[in-house]
C-alpha cells in the first residue's frame, strides 16, 4: 500500500487527497523510502514525469522503462515495483485516488488505458507545459506557508490530467476518440466493475446499448482480440497478481475470482498464460532469488 503523508491520507478538512513527490521533495523518511521499494497493488492512481535522467518501473510483472521527457501513469490495483535511487535523476510524481479524480468536472479516459500504453510521449511545448503544472502543484502543496484552496488544487489537477489525456490520444482522430473509442472505455469499465461476477457478453453489450456483433468488432479493433479473450486474460492478469503477490492458495485464488471449479480456474490459466500455475509460480520463486 502506498505510504502518504497526512495531508494526502486524511480528507476531513475537504482538501483532495493528492500527493506530489519529486526529487526535491522526496518521501519524508528513509524507512518509508524502503518501503515503497517493495512490490505493491497501488490503491490510488500513480503518475511520473521524468525531467531528466532513465529509471525502469515492474508494473504487472512487466518491465517498463522511461527517459528525459517521459511519463509513466499506473492505475489502482496495478502491481507496482519501483527501482531503487538513482543518482542524477530529475523526475515529479503525483497521486491521487478515485475520490479525488470524481471531483474534478470531466472524465479522462486514457486513465483506463484503451489504447493499451502506459506511457506517453510529448513534443517539447507540451513537455514544458505539463513540467509548469508539476511545478505549479509542488508549489503549491509543500511549499505555501498559506492553505490553499481546494478548487485551486483541483483545477491544477484537472489541467494535467488534460494535457495528458490530449498527448496519449494525439495521434487519434476525434471522430474515433469520441465515439468508437468511448464505447471502448465503457466496456473496459465494466469489465472492471464485474470482473468477478464473468458476465456474458450478451449482458455487457445490453448494458452498452450495442448488438453483440458491433461489440466484437469495438472491441476487436482497440484490444485485438474478441469480448471473451479480453474478460479471460483480465481475470487472468489478475489471478497472476493474486499468485505472484499473495499468500493464499490456489484454490483460494480461483474463488475470489469467481471460478467455483478450481480445476476449471488451472486450465484456463495454462490455456491463456501457456503455464500450469505451478510452473508459474516456480518461475516466480526463481525470479526473486
């Protein structure tokens, strides 16, 4: 879980719950620095800009590395692994939870990731932009002696959320982003929301006001594969967070998954990962040592 500074982790007198990090204003203690070494599920959206430098994130067992004017964004219940300090490196990290994100006035859909990137690139007059707005919010949230209010802190929020959101769609056109993609951002909400639950795709199609066939084809053209593969390797990226991250057994794994037949839960696993979850797990252990 990710460790925050008071005024991040308590929202009673009405401030957002939104943090900012950088290599000026690093986490206050060298044991929570520790700390947050440690592979976690992320609890609250996590974004990093680096100013200058290279670093390498694991975030789903995935290695991801970014350099001078990159960012990085990871969303809640990611399996997240930073690396250790790196000298000379210039970055800014901001957090903020799903409460703070339903405060602002509009919706960003590439925080669900449709295209299926987790960086984004910029060109340089965004880059300075985006790096006055991380700026802007450090200012504002450790060095003002002064509160400041809750509608500026939002406002700067929403601002880099949308220079964000406009660099990661820049080479979209608008008709797609407005409808086709949007439908998409739709049904990858509600795999998310059900996930558990393996609705049909009869269900989701009726819940998005679409035939199944257009479904098919929405869904085919953004993930590159049909409804039912895209819920099967959800459930089993999250079933590969569960087995890698947790204590709990295997058949413990399948139920919270909603699989009442553990051994129906292992094949599907070796028929979508290409490994028993035993093998899965022994490649696991080797990877730690």
């Amino acid at each position: 879980m990710l460790e925050t500074n008071k005024k991040y982790e308590h929202s009673e007198d009405g401030k957002p719950q939104i943090k900012i990090v950088s290599n000026n204003n690093p986490y206050p203690t060298a044991d929570i620095q520790q700390k947050l070494l440690h592979p976690r599920r992320l609890t609250s959206y996590f974004i990093v800009l680096i100013d200058s430098g290279s670093v390498s994130y694991k975030l789903d067992l995935q290695d991801i590395t970014i350099t001078d004017g990159q960012l990085l964004f990871a969303m809640p219940n990611q399996i997240f692994e930073p690396p250790a300090t790196i000298d000379n490196l210039k970055y800014f990290k901001v957090l903020f939870d799903e409460n703070t994100l339903s405060l602002l006035p509009q919706r960003f859909p590439f925080l669900v990731n449709p295209l299926n990137t987790q960086t984004i690139n910029f060109d340089d007059a965004t880059r300075e932009r985006i790096r006055k707005v991380f700026e802007i919010l450090n200012q504002i949230l450790h060095i003002d002696k002064h509160s400041t209010d809750t509608e500026i802190i939002l406002a700067y929020l929403n601002l880099l959320l949308s220079e964000l959101n406009s660099a990661y769609f820049k080479n979209e056109t608008a008709d797609i982003v407005n409808t086709n993609l949007s439908k998409f951002v739709e049904f990858k909400l509600i795999v998310e929301t059900h996930l558990t639950e393996h609705p049909s795709i009869n269900t989701i199609a009726e819940k998005l006001a679409l035939s199944t066939n257009t479904l098919y084809r929405l869904v085919k053209e953004h993930s590159g594969t049909s409804p039912k593969d895209f819920l099967t390797n959800r459930l089993m990226l999250e079933a590969q967070r569960k087995l890698r991250y947790s204590n709990i057994s295997i058949k413990q794994v399948a139920y919270e998954l909603g699989f009442n037949d553990p051994d129906y839960f292992s094949r599907l696993f070796k028929k979508s990962t290409g490994k028993s979850v035993s093998e899965f797990l022994t490649l696991q252990d080797s990877s730690r040592q």
